[in-house]
C-alpha cells in the first residue's frame, strides 16, 4: 500500500486530537468516532468536501478546547412513537423520508396561493 497522502495524514491527525480533546467530556469521544465513521465512506476523489469536512473538524477541535466546552451532544428530533408507525410529521409537513436536510417551510404555502403559483 503507498504513503498516505498529506491530507490523510492530517485528517488522522485531527481525529486523535479531537479524541484526546474529548476526553473527560460527556459524549464527545462517541461523536468524534460516529462523524468519522459517517464520511469515511467518501471518496478520495471528493477533495472540496473532504478539505470542507476537515476544516468543520478543526473549528470543533478549537471550540472542545476552549475552556467553555463542558459536552459534546448533537440535535436531534425526538419522535413519539405513534409518529414512528404512522409515518406522519407534524401538521403542514411532509413525512422524512431521510434524503437529508429539508427546508422546514416545504410543506407550507400561503393559503390565496393554489399549487401551480397563480
């Protein structure tokens, strides 16, 4: 196999130091190793996300090191479980169907305006 390239090396770089920022921080170390493991499928070719994902990491790493970092957690929605069975979201919403992000106003349009814009 050949060298890692300088990139890999300081990608693995800042996964150790994010680890070891980590440390002693309730749910750090599990989010660093879970954002790692989440893009690693990336391709070597993806180069702007890979440099965008590593400079993302090194903001983190400044902010765990700061001396007001005390957790790491991330937002997530909570569903209830009748949402879960049925599929639906709240009123006005479409259901996630787990492409990614949405624009949370999707679902919402003026009421004088019909669907096709007129």
């Amino acid at each position: 196999m050949s060298r890692p390239s300088r990139l890999q090396r300081q990608i693995l770089s800042l996964y150790r130091e994010l680890l070891r920022a980590g440390r002693g921080k309730p749910g750090a170390e599990a989010r660093v190793r879970a954002e790692f493991r989440q893009h690693a499928c990336l391709p070597r070719s993806d180069v702007l996300r890979i440099e965008y994902l590593y400079r993302r990491g090194r903001r983190q790493l400044q902010l765990l090191r700061s001396g007001h970092a005390t957790a790491m957690g991330a937002f997530v929605r909570q569903r209830s479980p009748t949402q879960e069975s049925s599929g639906a979201g709240a009123p006005g919403t479409q259901p996630d169907n787990g492409d990614g992000p949405r624009n949370p106003l999707d679902g919402m349009r003026s009421p004088e305006t019909s669907p096709d814009g007129r």
